[in-house]
C-alpha cells in the first residue's frame, strides 16, 4: 500500500534519477531508450510521478505505460530482466531500506506485467513465458 511514511519526494527524485543514469550508460539498455525516449527533460519527471504515486499514493501518475512498452520492437525477456538487475542495484544503494525493498517488489511486478503485455501484443497466438 502506497504511503507518504515510507520516503519522501526527495528520495523518490533521488531513486529515479539515480536509476535513469545507470540506464543510459547501460550498453544494454542504453541503446533501447535512447532510440525511444526523445526528451529526458520530460521522461524523468514522468517516472518521478509514475514512482511518487506506486510509493507514496500521490496518485499524480497520467499515463498509460503497457502501450508504449508493447510498441517497442525487439525487446527480449533478457532485457527485461537486465532492467530489474539495475534497478535492483540502485535500490540496494537507498539509505531507505522499507523504500528500497517496496521499490523492488514493485518493479519485479511491473517488469512481470510489461513482459506479458509485450509478448501478447507481439504474438498472440503463443504462450507467455514467466520472467524467471
């Protein structure tokens, strides 16, 4: 349940922000944002929102993130998992340690979600694989 007790906004931007830079020099990851995310002047806020609201309730979060996700070509099961490795890495840097360990339970279900998501809108017909 999303809490204002459990961090502050702060940590929330520290959390993001922190993250995003590990993504983008990430020579797996990197490439993939970097062709899909045109402005990180407005991306970053909108993960700041997206976050401040799954942790803090702020419910200032508009988007719709399985579209944009499902859109992109190419993705694996592997890079899904990558992008839970280095969120996992940020998170264990957190001070804030209830912060970190809601963040990651979060994230392994969005990761979970997205991944299916994706492999339904790219194959239908087949089975969806776990994460593992």
């Amino acid at each position: 349940v999303p809490s204002p007790e459990l961090c502050t906004e702060e940590e929330v931007i520290e959390l993001v922000h922190s993250f995003y830079a590990a993504v983008r020099s990430d020579p797996l990851l990197g490439p993939v944002f970097a062709a899909h995310v045109m402005n990180w002047d407005t991306h970053l806020p909108k993960m700041v929102d997206f976050w401040s609201s799954a942790l803090r309730g702020t419910a200032r979060y508009r988007g719709m993130p399985m579209p944009a996700h499902t859109a992109l070509p190419g993705l694996s099961v592997e890079l899904f998992q990558h992008w839970l490795q280095l969120f996992r890495g940020t998170t264990a840097l957190l001070a804030n340690r209830a912060m970190g360990e809601r963040a990651d339970e979060l994230a392994q279900r969005i990761a979970q979600s997205l991944w299916y998501g994706y492999q339904l809108h790219s194959d239908p017909a087949r089975m969806v694989r776990e994460m593992a």
